[in-house]
C-alpha cells in the first residue's frame, strides 16, 4: 500500500509537471505573438521557476528594452496585464493554473532582489526589537515575492493590511511560529 501510495504521489508530481511544462509553452507563444503584433523588438524569451516564488517568469531579451518596459515599468507592467487576461481568456477548466511574470532584460529581478533585501532588513529589525514592523506600501506582485521570501523563517510572520495602495506588510517577530 505504502509502495502504490508513493507511486501514484510520483505520478501525480510528474503530471503536474508535464502540464506546467506544456502551459509554460502556450504562455511564451502568446507572448510571441502580442511582442509581434506590437511590432517589440526582442532576441529572446526563457522561462523558469525561481526557487521561492511559486511563478514562472518569462525573461524577454531586448536591445530596445526602453519601448519595452517603458516609464516605471508601465509598458511591461501593461504587458503582464494584457498576458494574463488572453491566458485567462484561453484557459479551460481543465488547464493548471500557472502564476507568470514577464521581465525584459532583468528589470523585475532587481526590483524583487530589492525587495528580498528590504525584507530582510525589516525582519532583522522585527528579531532585535522583538515585535512588529510596518513596510510600505506595496503592489500584490511585491508583497507576494516579501511574503514567499520570509515563509521560510520559523520566527517571522507575515501578514498583509490595509486596503487598494494602502496595502502593507507587518512583519512580526514571533517566539514560536507554531503556536501562531
């Protein structure tokens, strides 16, 4: 029993895989063609799950990466939308859910390395001082990568407050995560 129990749990794993691996490949061609349509310059698109964050993202390479991700990243924040809603649109019942993000030449990735650093610094200060500490305000992508980030601390908890761009992170310091 304990045998079939671990064979089908692989299997189970495997299919997953399997239909992640085939919706990733629907994703990067439906950023193919809007790239296209738009007339995008690009060389280049990978994807890959980075190890904390449970999302794929898409690493477009560009040598016009401006028109791309444009003033603060509203061209590419407006490319992520726009992505997601065909995804969504095309996607049936059956399909995995597969949570995406689109980077063009490591603009997200210093963003997100910026802010595992300032979730770091915050919970260091929430362990000195034992108790909580308030982050900015933050968009859904941002407080999700500080959460996924500090998930893995047994003496951190995290949690979101406030309401549209109000919306925050207090990070608290806890003896015992357990016991939460």
């Amino acid at each position: 029993m304990f045998v079939e129990n671990m064979a089908l749990r692989h299997l189970a794993k495997f299919h997953a895989d399997v239909l992640k691996k085939c919706m990733s490949e629907t994703i990067k061609k439906i950023i193919e063609d809007v790239l296209r349509s738009g007339n995008f310059p690009y060389e280049e698109i990978t994807f890959h799950s980075p190890e904390i964050e449970d999302i794929v993202w898409y690493q477009i390479r560009s040598s016009d990466s401006h028109s791309l991700i444009g003033k603060n990243g509203e061209t590419l924040s407006a490319l992520n939308h726009l992505v997601k809603k065909i995804v969504d649109k095309n996607k049936s019942e059956t399909d995995a859910t597969t949570d995406f993000f689109i980077d063009v030449n490591d603009f997200q990735k210093k963003k997100v390395d910026n802010i595992k650093t300032v979730a770091h610094m915050m919970a260091e200060r929430a362990r000195f001082f034992k108790s909580s500490v308030q982050v900015d305000p933050m968009s859904p992508f941002e407080r999700k990568i500080m959460h996924a980030f500090l998930a893995k601390l047994p003496d951190i908890k995290t949690q979101s407050e406030g309401i549209g761009p109000n919306r925050h992170i207090i990070i608290s310091f806890v003896e015992n995560k357990d016991q939460i």
